[in-house]
C-alpha cells in the first residue's frame, strides 16, 4: 500500500513498478527494499528507466518561461505542501515572472501556477476557504524524483541532509533538510542565492552569523519553522534580499539595519513575538507583502488571541504595498489612516484594535483602495462596536471580508459585493440574522458566524457549493 501511494493514481507508474514487483519475492522485506530505494531504482532499473523517460518528458515539453517555476518544487521536501501566497511571491522574488503590461508580477506568476496545474504537474489541495492563497501545492513524488536530478545537473538547486559532509559551490538555491550541527560549520561562502531550511531542530549562532556575514548575494532567505530567536544587524549586509520569512520562529525584535535592504519585497513574520516593525521599514519602497499577525494563546478569551503589529508612521510612503496584515490602530491618532489613504495598490490589508470613533477615516481609506480582495477588521475589544457604515463605494473586486467585534447592523454595503466569496463574522452582536441580507449574493460559498446574533453563543459554518453553471438558483 505505501509503494501504492507513491504512485498516487498515476497509471504508467503503477504499472511499470507493478511489473518489477512482479519480479521480487512476495516477502515484505524484498518489497520494503524497494520502496526505500525508489528513487535510485528509476534512474538504473530496466523495468523503470522508461518511466523516468517519459515522465521527463513534462519538463522537457515545457516553454523556458515555466521550467525554473517547475524546478522550484524541488526545493522542498518528498509530500511537502506550500501555499500559493508563499509559492507565487518566492517566484516573483526569484526573478523568474517575466513582466506583463498593465499585469502585476504575482497576477503572471498565478497564470504560470495555472498553466502548470492544467498540464498536471501540480496537484491542488483544497484549504478551508475557496481562495488561491489559502490552497496548497505539491507535486507527485514520482515528478519530485525528477525535479531533484534535473535540478542537480543544471546546478538550479542542491539539498543537504542528515549525513552530508560537502557543500555546495555552484548551485544557486540551497535547501538544508533534517541537517546536523556540523553541516552548518563546514558551509563556506557559495554561490548561493537563495536559502531554505526545513525540519531542523538546532541550529548554531556560528552559522547564523556566516550566512549574514559571507552570504552577500542571497535573494531570498526562508527561516519558516527555524529554531532561531534573533536576526543579527548583519541582515542590513545583504542588500540583495528580496525575501525574508522569518513565520513561527522565536525572533522578538527586527534590527534596525533592515533599512538597508532597499530591494525587499516580501517581509513574512507571521506567528512569531515581534509587536512592532521598526521605522525604517518604511524606507523599503518596493515592499510587496508586509505580513505580521500572530495568536496570543496565553489569553484565555478566543476574541483577544488575534493580534497584530504596531507600524510607525510614514507607511503611506510604501507605494507598491499590496499586502498588510495585520496592523494596530489603537495606539495611533488619525495619521495612521491619512496614510493608509495612499495605499491605493493594497490587495489584502488585516487592521485590528479598532475604536468606534475612528470607524468613519478607516472607511475613507477603504474607499481609495479599488484594487482589495482580502479585508480584515477587528475591534479593540469584544463589545466595541466597529462602525464601517460610511462606505458609500465598496472596493469592487472585495472577495473575502472577515469582521471581529460588535456591529449595530450589518453594513449596508455588504449586499452590493458582487464578488464576495467568503463572509466571516466573529462576536458581532446583531438583532437582525445576516442571511437576508446576503442570500442573494451570486458568488458568495462560505460564510462563518461565530456568536453573530444577539444572545447567541452558537457557532455556524456554511460551505455552498455550485453547480457547474454556478446557478444560485442551483446552489
């Protein structure tokens, strides 16, 4: 059954591994040496090498544009998922996106994500929601097999793993799996461009400090899950840097010396303890995604366990921004949302520790914001009413609102969301049930409310699944 799963339905894989089965003596052992050297059993055994051909064949077929994005999945482990947020902006920070009039760059990396899924070289894992940030990718881990040996050839990628003493000085992108202390102090200066660490449970402040050090040329490094609880000053060396996701690691504070990295693109400190940016965030002009939200798990209240970042101002300055999320608003006067006015670009923006009184400006900047798919409002506490009523013209491409706190009515803007795909309501307190109001939404499949009526403590969830016309009078 697990040789069977490697296979996940892929017909030419079952049966040409089927037949070298048919080979082997019907002991477990025999089979298990099997399924543990797989991946060397396609490149030398007779029976499998024609697979490797022709399933090498989908990289060979495809056009220069899509090959670096394919490869890219070999960078990361055998059945590893990664969300389209994550995949489709270390695409743009690589450089491989070629630029398209009137199209931003994360717009053409979806289009190559697409184009690889319709060849099904990419698999699609549904998540919660019904939004492509939120899916997950992977691919076959008979394609992942291939990806690793033409990876190593074209010197694209290099993975080092428990047992490895060499490393690399020619491949471009390095990927550290499961890798022992002494791997990180025998690592030398390289040619490599970018770095990605998984399942690494130690990692030495000696190799921390090689990589700001002597690691001058990175473009993209990706500490997702890393045992580190500190960035050295030395991150404002690598001016390069495109990327930088430092989610569910330990680091409390970003240096100052981050004002340095005038290329940046992507700040990824979602989960972590970091409660402010620090100013000179705000002379990074090609900032994309600002992401920087986090649970508080030691408040026992589900209302008060979301909580956002403290920005200075001057953020407004961000032209290219198209993602912010979350941010505080309850420590700043009016200047806050004078400069999210200028954020005309923003795609998704998450704000929390919203006051009544500073409903009315909050709407103002929703209003300048043509291009929002994604809003999050939350109030600073859970009978604090957030006023959004004054929105006359509601972002027309809005497709996922999610509101925390009291509402004295559902806004009356809500029914004109042609486009509104998702519609979450958490402790909003209404007299009125929101499903009159929102029925008759064309596009709308999920909706959550969560103590959403007054004097109710229940808990709804609502998944609407259309037909193939998308009818809502078949829904």
């Amino acid at each position: 059954m697990d040789i069977v799963k490697k296979c996940e339905g892929l017909p030419l894989a079952i049966v040409a591994i089927g037949g070298l089965l048919s080979t082997k003596e019907k002991v477990p052992l025999e089979w298990k040496k099997l399924h543990d050297s797989l991946s060397s059993e396609l490149e030398c055994n007779p029976h499998l090498t024609s697979v490797t051909k022709i399933l090498s064949l989908s990289y060979h077929d495809l056009p220069c544009y899509l090959k670096s994005c394919y490869l890219y999945f070999g960078i990361f482990p055998e059945d590893y998922s990664i969300t389209g947020e994550r995949l489709l902006w270390l695409w743009v920070a690589e450089g491989f996106i070629k630029e398209k009039k009137g199209k931003p760059l994360e717009d053409v990396a979806e289009e190559y994500l697409k184009e690889l899924i319709h060849r099904n070289l990419v698999q699609v894992s549904f998540g919660e929601l019904d939004y492509e940030l939120f899916r997950k990718y992977r691919i076959h881990d008979l394609l992942h097999e291939i990806i690793l040996s033409k990876a190593g050839e074209l010197n694209f990628c290099q993975v080092l793993e428990a047992g490895d003493t060499t490393f690399p000085v020619k491949s471009r992108c390095l990927s550290i799996h499961n890798a022992r202390e002494n791997i990180f102090e025998t690592s030398e200066c390289s040619r490599v461009r970018s770095v990605f660490l998984f399942n690494i449970n130690e990692m030495p402040n000696s190799f921390i400090v090689k990589l700001f050090k002597k690691f001058k040329l990175l473009k993209v490094l990706d500490f997702e899950d890393a045992p580190i609880d500190y960035l050295p000053q030395e991150v404002g060396n690598l001016f390069h840097l495109k990327y930088l996701s430092l989610r569910r690691t330990k680091v409390k504070i970003l240096p100052k010396s981050m004002g340095r990295l005038h290329n940046l693109q992507t700040l990824n400190v979602v989960e972590t303890v970091v409660r402010e940016l620090p100013i000179e965030i705000c002379r990074l002009y090609k900032l994309r995604q600002i992401l920087a939200h986090s649970h508080d798990f030691e408040i026992k209240s589900s209302f008060y366990s979301l909580r956002g970042v403290k920005v200075h101002e001057g953020v407004g300055c961000l032209n290219e921004l198209q993602v912010l999320s979350i941010i505080e608003a309850n420590h700043h006067g009016v200047g806050l949302f004078e400069e999210l006015r200028k954020l005309s670009q923003l795609k998704m923006l998450g704000i929390s520790n919203m006051t009544a009184e500073r409903g009315s400006a909050l709407c103002i900047s929703i209003q300048n914001m043509v291009h929002l798919k994604f809003l999050f409002v939350g109030s600073i506490s859970e009978d604090e009413i957030i006023d959004l009523q004054s929105i006359s013209s509601p972002p027309p491409f809005l497709e996922h609102l999610s509101l925390r706190g009291r509402l004295e009515k559902l806004p009356s803007w809500i029914p004109k969301l042609q486009n509104l795909v998702t519609l979450i309501l958490f402790f909003s307190s209404l007299e009125e049930h929101p499903l009159s109001c929102v029925q008759a939404l064309p596009n709308l499949l999920n909706l959550s409310l969560n103590h959403a009526m007054m004097g109710s403590n229940c808990i709804l969830r609502m998944v609407v699944f259309k037909d193939s016309r998308g009818s809502p009078s078949e829904r």
